[in-house]
C-alpha cells in the first residue's frame, strides 16, 4: 500500500504535501489504492449497505444570484415553480411507500417561503414521526432555522461552496458572504441539526490549494454528511463557458474525506452520475455510502436545473428506483 494511503487510513489525516500528492498524481496504482481503503473503510463503517434519501426538490425560486447556478435570480430564462404542501406530501408518501426513510426537501434559497414551510415540515413529522427530514434551503434567518427545527427538521446541508474567502468572493456576488455561510452552519449545528457540508469540485478558478482549506475545514468541523459534486457549467450563467470539474478528482475527494472521517454520510452525487455514465458506481466504490434519488414531480423536475445536461430521469420514481437499485446491486451492493 502506498505509504500515503496508509498514514491517511491510519492516523485520519495527513500534511498539505501529501494531500496534495493526492489530489494531483497521475500514479493510476495510487488512486486505486486510494479508492480500495476508502471502500474498505465504509464497508467496515457501513456493510456493503447503500442508504437512499428522498430528493424533493421543493422550488427554483432564489434570491441570491450565484455565478455558477442555472436557477440564480437572474436567470430569466427558467420558469419558476413552488410545490405546494400537497404535492410536497404526495412526493414523501410515494417514497415512504417505496421503502425511503430519509426526505431531503431542498430548493432556491427564499427565507419568506422557508418559513411558510414549517407546518408542511410538521405534518411530515406527525405523519412519518420515525423519518428523518432533511431541509437544504439555503441561508436563513436563524429564529427560521429554529422554527424548523421545532416543526420537526432533523438535518440540514449547507455546502460552504469553497473553504478560501478570496475562491468564495469569484463565484458569488459581494452581498454573500462565506462567514455568514459559516456562522449559518454553526448554528444549525447549535440547534440539533445534523449537519452536512461540502463543495463544488473544479469550479472556476479552484486551485489545489482551495481543495486542501476545504478538506481541512471539513476536519475542523467534522459534520455528519459531505455533499460534494463536480461543477458543471450552465449556459444562461456568468461562468456557463468554463469547463466542467473532474470526475476522477471528485472521486479521490470521496476517498480522501472517507479515509478521513469514516462515519460521514457521502453521497454519490447527482452531478457526478450526469458527468460520467457511471458516476453513481464509481462513486460508491470510491467511499460513498448515499445515493439520492430523485421524487420530485416529473412535471417540474426539468426545471430545477442548476447546470447543464443535470440527469433528470425520464422514468417515474418508482421505475428510476427499480434501475437505481439494479445498478447498486451490479457492483455488490445493496439498499
Ligand atoms: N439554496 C440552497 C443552498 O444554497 O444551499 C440549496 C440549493 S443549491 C442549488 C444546491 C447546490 O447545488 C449548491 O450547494 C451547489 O453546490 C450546487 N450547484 C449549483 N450550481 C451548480 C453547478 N453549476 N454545478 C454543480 N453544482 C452546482
């Protein structure tokens, strides 16, 4: 075993150099070593078990306005759509019976709305009071953060984007800040939620080291889930003509925040599966221990399109799990 891999495995971490060597080598025997400890260590963690959560994605309306995002406020040409309380509820009853027992309800970030949510929030919570709800709705005032908490929320993710203020300043307008992105997290955590934290891999401007503030920030935090994905451009942004983020580095960033925290919940992501055709295997053999399919009502899912080409599948929920969990077990797995 590479003597890297084995301090990373051992010790759960190891010097900006020999991240670095990490992230960057083009030595194929060191990534699949790096992968092969970092299945090894979720398997140990996990079993070959594969959780699924629910993904609603609740609504595309946004306040904020951030370079990389197709449902950015700027964005005219996206038709805007909210799911009512119904419809919301109607999406948790098709996966509940489908045997899901994780409701992630996530959208554009809208504080008025976010609000409003609440009693929804809290009839999921009487009407499944053993599922876990997990809202990602963004920077919130913080007595909203609580209400939510109170109406029966139990996770949250905020992905802080980009560990270094001057990264977070070129992808985002002056009026977002990554301290108050920061302070969010903290707050989430102080109130009880379970929290998840992640970044966009090979998004403009990114440089190696912006990785490593963003690895060592999540070591510093140490949050219960890690949400990241590569970047993938979309053409009605501000940075729609940059190229998308690697797959392979977001691959070996599973196996590293793996190797480092080995409880955390990894998902294999959405914009991993639509960069590569075998994204979603690739990932959970790189560490990954969460896939998320998609409940969202077909009649809006084309809409929330944060990039281009995003795998909104054509089939129903019930079909694309049925597909979703075929792929799972083909590389011996299961849910
Ligand atoms: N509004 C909430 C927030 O700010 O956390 C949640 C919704 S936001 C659209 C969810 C995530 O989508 C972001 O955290 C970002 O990492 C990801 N995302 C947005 N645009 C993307 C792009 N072009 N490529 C890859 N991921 C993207």
């Amino acid at each position: 075993m590479s003597h890297l891999v084995e301090e990373l495995r051992e010790r759960k971490t190891l010097d900006d150099q020999g991240l670095k060597a990490l992230l960057e080598s083009d030595d194929q025997s060191l990534e699949e070593d790096l992968f092969r400890n970092a299945r090894e260590v979720a398997v140990a963690q996990f079993g070959r078990e594969i959780w699924l959560r629910a993904l609603i994605e609740w609504s595309n309306v946004c306040r904020n306005d951030c370079y990389y995002c197709g449902i950015r406020r700027s964005n005219q040409t996206l038709p805007r759509y909210s799911l009512t309380p119904n419809e919301i509820l109607s999406s948790c009853d098709q996966a509940w019976k489908l045997g899901l027992r994780t409701f992630v309800l996530q959208g554009g970030e809208n504080p008025a709305a976010a609000e409003a949510l609440a009693p929804t929030v809290a009839e999921m919570r009487a009407s499944w009071p053993e599922a876990a709800i997990t809202l990602s709705l963004g920077e919130l005032p913080f007595e909203t953060y609580a209400l939510l908490r109170r109406s029966g929320a139990n996770r949250y993710l905020l992905r802080h984007e980009t560990a270094s203020p001057a990264h977070y300043s070129r992808l985002h307008p002056a009026s977002m800040q990554l301290e108050h992105r920061l302070a969010c997290l903290q707050e989430l955590q102080r109130l009880g939620y379970r929290t998840g934290m992640g970044m966009m891999v090979g998004s403009p401007f990114q440089t190696t080291g912006d990785l490593i503030a963003d690895i060592r920030l999540i070591e510093q935090v140490q949050p219960g889930m890690i949400g990241l994905g590569p970047f993938i451009p979309h053409p009605d942004t501000p940075l729609g003509s940059y190229p998308a983020g690697s797959a392979t580095l977001t691959l070996r960033l599973y196996a590293i925040l793996r190797l480092m925290l080995p409880q955390a919940w990894i998902p294999s992501t959405t914009a991993l599966s639509t960069l590569h055709p075998d994204g979603r295997k690739a990932g959970i053999l790189a560490g990954a221990n969460v896939v998320m399919p998609n409940f969202t009502p077909a009649s809006h899912r084309g809409d929330y399109a944060l990039y281009a080409g995003k795998s909104a599948p054509a089939v129903e929920a019930e079909e694309n799990l049925k597909l979703l969990i075929q792929e799972i077990e083909s590389i011996g797995y299961h849910v």
